[in-house]
C-alpha cells in the first residue's frame, strides 16, 4: 500500500510538462482529461487536484 499524500497519477493535455516515474496518462482534449481522472479517482481511491496548467494529479490523502 502506498503512503498517505503520494501522487498516485497524472492526467494531461500536456504531455511535454509531465516527466518522472509517476504513471501518466495524456488526454486528447479536457472531456476525456475530467473522465480519466473521475475513473482513475474511483479505481485508486485517490482525490483530483487541478493544477490548472491542463494537468491533474490523482493524490491519496
């Protein structure tokens, strides 16, 4: 199990900003951005915070 406040995922429109080991996932446009994270969200048990740069990161608080 992972520790309490670790990014668990990104998901962006961006994938020139996101690099590292954390799984990443690149929407098409912000539609399929808000359902990738609402379902990955469920499936982790994480929350989504929006870094308002076209990118989320799911979080385990």
């Amino acid at each position: 199990m992972r520790e309490s406040g670790s990014i668990l995922a990104v998901v962006t429109l961006r994938p020139e900003s996101v690099g590292g080991a954390t799984p990443s996932f690149f929407a098409r446009d912000e539609a399929e951005r808000e359902r990738l994270a609402t379902y990955l969200s469920r499936i982790l048990d994480a929350m989504v915070h929006d870094l308002e740069n076209g990118t989320y990161i799911l979080v385990r608080h």
